[in-house]
C-alpha cells in the first residue's frame, strides 16, 4: 500500500485530528498514533514508516516531526511499535482488512517477516505473528490450496469464514470496503490506498466515486492475480512488474460474476496482453500458446519485434501453484480468436 505523510490536522484517530502541529520528515509516514507512553516526557508513541525502504518503527510523538529511517535513513532505533490489540478477538473490520491483503501475496510469501505482514500488524496494533497466523487461518478455507493438498492451519474462528463467505456473496462490495476502512484507519483516501491514479479521475462527486469504485476492484483484481503467478509473465517468464498486466480471459463487461475470479485471468507482459486482447493470440485446452495465422504473415515481411512475440507459438504456460485458469475461459476465448460461437461445444 502506498502511505502520504501526515500533515497538520491529517491525524486518523478522531477526536486526535487536531493532535499533530508540524509535518513529519517527508520520508516518514505516520501509520497510526498510540496511547502508549513514549520515553520523552508527556510524549505517545507514534507508528512511523519509512516511505524509501518501508520499516516500520515507533517514535516518540514529541520528535516524530525530525525522525530519520533507522534502517537507510542513519537515524536513531525505533521504539517498539506497541501490540495493545494482540491476544484480542478479531472485530470484522480487522478481519476484512487482512482478508485484502490475503488476496494480494502469494500462500509460500505469508510470514512474519513479509514486509507486507510487517506493515499491517503495525498498523493494526498486533504482532506480525498474529497476522501471519490470521492469513494462514484463511488459507484452510481456499478452494484453490485444497485442490494442491495445502490446508494451511486446521482451526480459525468463526468470524474467518463469515468474511470468506461474505466475498463469495458480494466480492466487489467488500474488496471496495476493505480499501474503505484501511484509508480511515490511515487518516488517507481509498484512492491512495489502492494506489490509483488520479491524474485523469473527475473531481469529487458521484461519478468520481463510482470510477473509484471500480479502479479499486480492477486494482484488486490485478495484485491477485500477478501475485499468483509470482509476478512473471506465464508465457515469456519476464518478471519486471511494470511491463506485467493482469488480463482478463473473459472481459470484465461481460461476466460479472467473474469479474474479480484469478482464474479469469492470466499474468502476461504488456505486448502479449496486446494480442491476446486483441484476439491474435489465444491458450488452447493443454494450455498451449496459439497465434492468429495473420501475425505469422507479417512476421515474415521482417518485424523483428513480432518476430519475439510469434517465437513462444506451441509453448506451454508457465501455470500459477493456484489459481490454474479455468478451461471454459479459455475455451470461450479462444472460440472467437477462431470465429467461432463462444457458447460452440469445444472439438
């Protein structure tokens, strides 16, 4: 998740609006403010992190203003970040909220020394223990590790499978109120929570929030399904993040149902997301990568370019540990690469 710092009168703890006086160092955003005691007189501590390298820390409240990273800034070490929810039941709020980030790292990438895990059990004052345990509670309930023989832990709480089931019901409702309740926990916006761009979003009112509203579940939709697949593309295996786009088998507009489904989509590298969306490119039933005769004929006038692109035709997918995509997906797409009716029994 991407943190601004917190400015005067930016404080996300209500009647502790009006608390902070002076901007924090720029590098250095307020995760939350405590109750606890800091070692400076009448000091609190604050939850700090650092927005270079990501470590998070607790600063006293008198001098969080001047604090530098401990860990790439030279400054002084953190305080410990203060745990006063650990050993409490989980409310739904927390529990949605860790729900997201469930959806966003990769099953063996669930421990406590994920910087993810780190950030958010700082945020919600636990362990990163705690929300590993928490993650790995709802692992027990994925479908997907089932079919792998994965079962993660045996015994969670009742509350886990309500929000598990709560998704199944309205996925696009509870994907945009766990951006919600983590924004107001950070004193921020939904929008630089998701980490959306803002540059072409309308000013506030109805129709921003229904474009937010959407961004956010398509921004969902993407970590899920590039984090399946271990951020590298599953044809070519490129793995620089920001040339990977998570593309939809099935076109958002026209399956609603599975509009936020992993298995709906598949982790591909900007040129060939090009061509499979276009229809010059489709995976067959063995997973198999097929190009449209069209492109080969072009190929042959020397596009060196095109050239890369058609030299991965009859390679396998490079398939995710889960969240295989689904066959009739597949085969729907690839029935009108082919001219084909989609709903066209496969042959």
């Amino acid at each position: 998740m991407r943190l601004r710092r917190l400015l005067p009168e930016q404080g996300p703890w209500g009647d502790q609006k009006k608390t902070l006086t002076m901007s924090v160092n720029p590098n250095q955003a307020v995760l939350r403010k405590t109750e606890q005691p800091g070692t400076d007189h009448n000091s609190k501590v604050w939850v700090l992190r650092c927005t270079r390298c990501g470590e998070c820390y607790g600063a006293n409240s008198t001098d969080a203003w001047e604090r530098r990273c401990p860990n790439c800034g030279g400054g002084w070490p953190g305080l410990p970040i203060p745990t006063e929810r650990e050993g409490q039941n989980w409310n739904r709020e927390e529990l949605v909220i860790a729900f997201n980030l469930y959806n966003q790292i990769p099953f063996g990438a669930i421990h406590a020394r994920n910087p993810k895990l780190v950030e958010l059990a700082a945020i919600l004052g636990r362990s990163p223990g705690s929300v590993s345990f928490k993650l790995s509670n709802f692992a027990r309930l994925d479908p997907s590790l089932q079919a792998r023989g994965i079962r993660g832990l045996q015994h969670g709480a009742k509350g886990d499978q309500e929000v598990w089931h709560e998704f199944a019901q309205r996925p696009e409702a509870l994907v945009y109120e766990s951006a919600r309740l983590l924004a107001d926990r950070l004193g921020g916006t939904v929008e630089n929570v998701a980490e959306l761009d803002e540059s072409d979003l309308p000013p506030p009112g109805v129709e921003r929030e229904a474009l937010v509203r959407l961004r956010v579940n398509q921004e969902f939709f993407r970590k899920r399904v590039l984090s399946a697949y271990e951020f590298r593309c599953c044809v070519t295996g490129l793995g620089i993040r920001p040339l990977l786009v998570a593309s939809h088998i099935v076109p958002w507009a026209e399956d609603a149902a599975n509009r936020l489904n992993p298995k709906n989509g598949l982790c591909l590298n900007a040129l060939h997301d090009r061509a499979f969306d276009r229809h010059l490119m489709w995976v067959d039933s063995d997973f198999t990568v097929r190009f449209a005769p069209s492109l080969r004929e072009s190929a042959q006038r020397s596009e060196t370019c095109l050239a890369w692109l058609l030299s991965f035709e009859g390679s396998r997918l490079k398939l995710p540990k889960k969240f295989t995509p689904d066959a009739d997906f597949l085969r729907q797409h690839s029935a009108r690469c082919l001219g084909e009716s989609p709903s066209a029994k496969p042959r």
